[in-house]
C-alpha cells in the first residue's frame, strides 16, 4: 500500500478526535483579564448547541518513520453523538466514516475497504464521551494559553489521561471572530498533523443515511486487528 494511504489510515483515530473538538466555536473575548476556567466553561456551552457540523477540510502531516509530510484536501461532515464522514478529494480519493457502531476506511484504488468496531473502548480512546457531551475539557485536558501573533490565540491541551496516544494540541483561534481556524495534533510517536477547516455549516440537517456505508461489489473487506 502506498506510504500516504497508510499513514491515513494509521492516523484515523487523530482524525476522529480532532472532529470532536471541531465542533467548538468560541466566540467569548481572550484576554488575560478573562479566567481560563472561564472560556472553557464558555466553549463547552456553545458546543452544546452544535448538533451536527459540514465543512471543507485541509489536512497536513509528518510520519516520523519515513520523515515525509502529506496533504490532503476533502470534504467533513459530523453529527452528534458518534456519526462522522471525511470525503478525501486530493492527492488519493479515499473515505473515512463511521456510523457509531462500524468505522470503515475505503481506498477505491486499492479496492479495498477497513472495517473496524466502534465499541465502548475505543469510543472512550477516541473522545467520543466529548462529541457525546458526556465529558468537560477541564476534566480530559489541561489546558493553557501557548501565546498569540497578530490575528491569532494559541491554546494548549494536553490530555490528563497518561496511556493517551494524544501527547498535545494546539487550537488557533482567530482574533476577529473567535473561531478554531486551526488544530494541531502532536501525539507520543513523534508525528504531527494539522487540521484547518473552511466554509463552516452548523446544524444544517445532515441525514443519518450519510453516514452509512455499503460495501461496493466486487471491494475486498479487511477486518482490522483491532476488533
């Protein structure tokens, strides 16, 4: 398999946690006379709201193994509690999507598609509990202010779990409109991949439909060792 479809895949569950963050909007003032404690508690409030997210997608990353970076370019649907789509457009077309219960990885040019069960465990390695709502940013990460240019905030979180494959991210929020314009994800292999999200649609009306996937004819089916 080609290196890029590999590191995708291997990447997948990153993916999945950045998504869930994706849906937090901040719109509340950054500054130092504002507790941290705070615009958590403001963050996690507009991201109640959010019941489901589409957006255009660019993502960036570094394999430390063969010491290359990637880009690709695709589309990115969410819904709440546990649904997730990434349509990948360029270099390679591919799918990522899972339906809650079955994540599944499809590779057109390798007629090839992953299947991997979505069960407690992983729901709870993947930060699912946040896309759900079941959890708090204070409670999962500790959270800092990392610095800030001149259109930008940078915010830290490190997640509190020690076995996490997650070793830091950094959010870029935007100063005029207090967005995540930006996540990158550090984990504890030496990797990196940053996630940048453009044409933003909150609670649209996505259907569930959207998120299923059938096997195409004649695609052979690899269950993942993860199951």
């Amino acid at each position: 398999m080609p290196q890029s479809r590999y590191i995708l895949i291997k990447s997948t569950n990153v993916l999945i946690l950045f998504f869930s963050l994706s849906f937090f909007p901040i719109y509340s003032a950054y500054s130092e006379t504002v507790k941290l404690a705070d615009i958590v508690s403001r963050i996690q409030k507009k991201y109640e709201a959010v019941r489901e997210l589409e957006a255009n997608s660019n993502q960036e990353t570094f394999n430390k193994t063969v010491d290359r970076k990637f880009k690709f370019r695709g589309k990115l649907y969410i819904k709440k509690p546990d649904k997730l789509r990434m349509e990948i457009k360029e270099p390679e077309e591919q799918l990522i999507v899972t339906n809650g219960s079955v994540l599944w990885i499809y590779i057109p040019e390798n007629n090839q598609a992953v299947k991997e069960k979505m069960d407690g465990k992983n729901k709870s390695k993947l930060a699912i509990t946040i896309l759900a709502g079941m959890a708090k940013l204070d409670k999962e990460f500790k959270i800092s202010k990392e610095g800030e240019s001149g259109k930008s905030y940078m915010v830290g979180l490190v997640p509190k779990d020690p076995s996490s494959m997650i070793k830091k991210m950094e959010l870029e929020i935007e100063k005029n409109n207090y967005n995540i314009r930006k996540v990158i994800v550090d984990d504890s292999f030496g990797n990196w991949t940053s996630y940048e999200l453009t044409d933003v649609k909150i609670n649209k009306g996505i259907p569930d439909s959207k998120f299923d996937f059938k096997v195409p004819e004649s695609v052979e089916v690899v269950e993942s060792m993860g199951n």
